[in-house]
C-alpha cells in the first residue's frame, strides 16, 4: 500500500487547523524564548504533540522536543526538524502580536517554523492510517547560537530515531506560496589576532583592512540590490558560485591590540585558503599571534538528489512556477542544520514569506522582519505531502 497521501486529503486538513496555527504563531511571537531558555515554548509543543497522539519525549539536548508518529503499517523512517528560539534583539516592525519580551523577538522566523512543525504533526496524525512508516519530529534548541542541533545529536535524536532522511524549512525572502531549494548555506570560521609592540594598534588598523577586502560581497542594501541576488543565486557559475564574506574590527589597549574577524567562505574549502593567508599576513609582523575557532561551522550542503525530488513533487502539488532553483549559498546565513545533514541524508527548502504590497519584507534577521501568516498554512501542506511522499519513495 502506497503511503503516499492525496493532496486534497492534506488540504482539507490543514485548512481546519489553520486559524490553530496562526494563533500558536502569534503567541510564540508574543512570548520569544531565547537560545538556550526554550521552556515554554518546547512545552507548548509538547501539549500539541501529545494531545494528537504522538511519542513525545522532552528535554533532548536541552529543551528540544522530539515526537515519534507511526503509521499504520511498518515502512521507512523519515524526520522533520524545527528550531524554536528567538533572536537576541528587539523588532521595529508593529503588529498586534509584538514580544513582550524585552531583548527578544523572532526575526527569524523560528515561531513559523514551529507551528508549521506541529501542523505537518497533526496533519499525518489525522492521516496515520493511510502512512506505512514513521515520522520523527524534531523540534530544536538554540540555533541561533549555533549549539542546539549539535547538543540533540550527542543526546543521541539520531541513533535511537534513525531516520534515512531530514529535512527542514527555513522563512525567505522569495513571495509567499513560493519555494526555493538550493545547495546549502556556508559554514562560518572566525579567529582572533593578538599583537604586541608600539606598532600594535596601527598594525591592527592594517589587518582589519586586509581581512575586509577578502570578502567578494557585500550585504543588500536595497529591494533592487536583494532582487539582483537572488536572480545571481539562480545562475549556474554565476558570481555567488564562489565567495568570502568577512567581517572584522579591532581594539587596542596599553598591552597591545587584538582583531576579532569572522567569515563565511563558499565552497568549504576556502575556509583552509584563507586561514593560510592570514597566517602569512600574521608571520610577517614583529609580534603577531592568530587563534583560529577549531573547527569552522560546517556548511549545511543539501542533497542534490533530494533537491531534485523536492522542486519536482512541489512543482506538482503547487504549481510549476511555484518553485525556483539556486545554485548558489546566500552569503549572510548559516545553519547549524548542518550537523544533522552531515549525519543524514537531507535538505532545507527556504518558504517564501515576503508579501512587498502588504508591507512585509520576509527577510530573516533584519529589525523589520515580518512574515505573511498564509505561509504557515502553505509550509504544513507542501511538507506534509513531501513527507508521506518520501516515505512512499524509500519503501
């Protein structure tokens, strides 16, 4: 028996819980949890979980989640992560669900990222008799600091889950009812100089400049320069195919001076051209020390295959223009989904949330971040389609 579900299924499902949904956004937003201090939120969706019958275990990693759904008959095992915690900032943009929570605000996204991570739950709850397998759901901790995936997975999420496949999906910038899949996100490396002598503070000056001219890009600053981007994200061996985004500053004191930098680098291995540069920017000064973070972030690389599977079963469920392509990373981000992807098969597809004629910028950690609530309902029944497709696929 196929447990791949009929669209109109899902569709009327999801449309019964979509008002639910919305409301749990709202009061997520209202109640932003930053890295690390996720309690309520985690036990928000924990209740729901349990409530439509799923395995929920708490406390994985900190206070990730993480619920079991089976099927009804024995098949593969696919998971579905969520992050959960806020951004360490407060937002401008005005809404009737603004946080209350001082220094805390969910500029990206993550309150849509769970509630679409209970919907697809409750969804297939709905429609368990019809699936042959099992679906995990991962709801995680502290992305935003970038330790969370790491922490569920020496908890061991996926040696007692073993899922064949993960995927994710994170807000973007592209039209709401639209999605992207592309290869990933660069990882991020970052290292700190130490300098000594009468020199040290203009030596520092010099370095901060040399280490900024590595970049190949600069940040969007307008629509039309954001539009450029993605259109360059689009372009096989375009001029995102490779590139270094670096960032540093300095601060000098009576014992001498020092220089913070971080970057991202695409391709991965750039990361080793770059530390060798600058050990050789570094050797060349009187008294001059580098520490690098060992290791860099990991790049999260997605699965080209399963790329290829998502864009064509989206194409089908949404609508052939519904789906656009990147062959390029977006500089500015990272994802600490990497580390499941670099133990599981997988990918991250990015849920158009921008609506420009309605004020709404859908770009991920800008002060102004806001999302068109109509993604969530479009999230849950995109993946939950894609995941009982997936089952059906690996059986």
């Amino acid at each position: 028996m196929s447990s791949a579900l009929d669209h109109a299924m899902i569709d009327k499902i999801a449309a019964e819980i979509d008002d639910e949904l919305i409301g749990m956004r709202r009061d997520i937003h209202r109640h932003p949890d930053l890295a690390g201090e996720e309690r309520r939120t985690s036990a928000l969706v924990a209740e729901r979980l349990r409530a439509a019958g799923l395995a929920v275990v708490t406390g994985v990693g900190g206070h990730g989640v993480v619920a079991v759904l089976d099927g009804a008959g024995e098949g593969p095992t696919v998971a579905y992560r969520a992050d959960m915690d806020a951004v360490d900032d407060d937002e401008l943009f005005d809404c009737a669900f603004a946080s209350q929570v001082p220094g805390a605000a969910h500029l990206c996204g993550h309150d849509l990222h769970t509630a679409i991570g209970v919907g697809i739950a409750l969804v297939l709850a709905r429609l368990r008799k019809q699936l042959n397998g099992r679906v995990v759901f991962v709801f995680q901790p502290a992305e935003e600091t970038c330790e969370g995936a790491r922490a569920m997975i020496e908890d061991g999420v996926l040696e007692r889950t073993a899922p064949r496949e993960i995927y994710a999906l994170h807000c973007g910038s592209n039209a709401v009812g639209t999605f992207a899949v592309g290869p990933g996100q660069p990882g991020q490396d970052r290292f700190r100089i130490e300098l000594a002598g009468p020199g040290a503070a203009d030596d520092a000056k010099r370095l901060v400049a040399m280490i900024d001219g590595l970049s190949t890009v600069g940040r969007p600053q307008t629509p039309g320069q954001l539009q450029q981007f993605m259109d360059d994200m689009q372009t096989p061996d375009g001029p995102l195919a490779r590139f270094v985004y670096a960032l540093s500053h300095s601060s000098s004191g009576d014992d001498g001076a020092r220089v913070h930098a971080y970057l991202r680098a695409w391709p991965e291995s750039r990361y080793a051209e770059i530390r060798e540069e600058v050990r050789h920017w570094v050797d060349a000064l009187p008294r001059g020390r580098v520490e690098f973070t060992e290791p860099p972030l990991p790049a999260m690389v997605c699965s080209p295959e399963l790329n290829a599977a998502a864009a064509s079963y989206l194409r089908g469920a949404l609508g052939a223009d519904a789906v656009m392509v990147l062959h390029a990373a977006y500089p500015f981000n990272g994802e600490d989904f990497a580390y499941f992807l670099h133990q599981v098969s997988g990918a991250m597809f990015y849920l158009g949330v921008a609506n420009p004629e309605a004020g709404i910028n859908g770009v991920p950690h800008s002060p102004e971040f806001a999302a068109d609530e109509h993604a969530i309902g479009i999230g849950v029944r995109a993946m939950a389609g894609f995941l009982s497709h997936r089952l059906d696929a690996l059986a």
